[in-house]
C-alpha cells in the first residue's frame, strides 16, 4: 500500500506540476550547462585562514556544484559552525533568474528559501536568497581564473573555496 501511494503521488506530481524551464527573451532556454565553465564543478572546502568572517569562523565548509539534466546548477552546502551543530541545504536554480527552492535540514522536506540566481559573466554569479517575500542575503561567486579557488562573498564575508 505505502509503495504504491508514492508512486501515485509521484505520478500526480509530474502531471499536475510539471517541470518549469525559463527561456530568453528570444525563445531559446536558458541552460547553465552552456553558461557555467567546467571549473565551477565539483567539491569545494572552505579555507579557513585566507577567509574573512563578519562573526565566528566555521569549524568547516563543504558546497558542491553540480548541473541537473534540466539544465539547472545544484549547490549542497554542509557547514559545521563554530557552536559545532551542523547545517546543511541544498537548491537549484537556473543562471537566469528564474527562482528556485532552498531545502534546508531544519525545515525537513518544506522549502526553506527562495534562490534567485543570475550568471554575470562566465567565471561570476549573483545568488539572492529569501524567505517570506523578504531578501535575506545578496551574494556573489567568483571562480578564478586558474579555476582553483572560488570566493563566496556577502555583506563583510568572504569565504575562499578550494576545489577538492
């Protein structure tokens, strides 16, 4: 019974809410796989020393990125703060500024954010992030050009990646 209610369910889904894809003003869909460089894949670690933080250091800092088959870039960020709880979320989005969802583990399977997410240029992207309507965070990542390291900054942090 439970295996066949979720895959009713499922099958609802995909009929009632099918998949969105944004499309340029000129008709073509806009695909992160032809606007992000291969270098911005993969695992990144945060480095602590060459950091900057507006308040406490992490303990540690993990994102990935990776492209969906809708063409769609997906981060999974896993932060150990200095209180040593555990944080960790994940979304797609595309680089046009079609809004995406944000699941985090303190809302479990509800959406926990709103991510708006424009590519700049091919090596930077503007991430807006919020909840209730409301903007709770304007970043941006810059990839190097030797494709090594990736700063993630907002207000007075930045935070350096290194690709694992």
């Amino acid at each position: 019974m439970f295996k066949t209610s979720i895959a009713v369910t499922a099958i609802a889904a995909i009929h009632l809410f099918p998949m969105s894809f944004a499309y340029a003003s000129d008709g073509g869909y806009r695909d992160a796989r032809e606007l992000i460089p291969e270098e911005f894949l993969g695992v990144w670690e945060a480095d602590l020393e060459q950091s900057t933080f507006e308040g406490n250091a992490p303990l540690k800092a993990l994102r990935t990125f990776q492209l969906t088959k809708q063409g769609k870039v997906l981060v999974t960020f896993m932060t150990w703060p200095s209180n040593g709880s555990f944080s960790m979320g994940h979304w797609a989005a595309q680089t046009d500024g079609t809004p995406g969802v944000e699941y985090h583990i303190r809302a479990g399977s509800i959406p926990y954010n709103t991510i708006v997410l424009r590519a700049i240029d091919e090596r930077s992207l503007d991430l807006r992030v919020s909840r209730h309507g409301v903007e709770t965070l304007a970043a941006t990542y810059e990839l190097s050009n030797d494709g090594k390291t990736l700063n993630y900054s907002y207000e007075q942090t930045t935070i350096v990646y290194n690709k694992l």
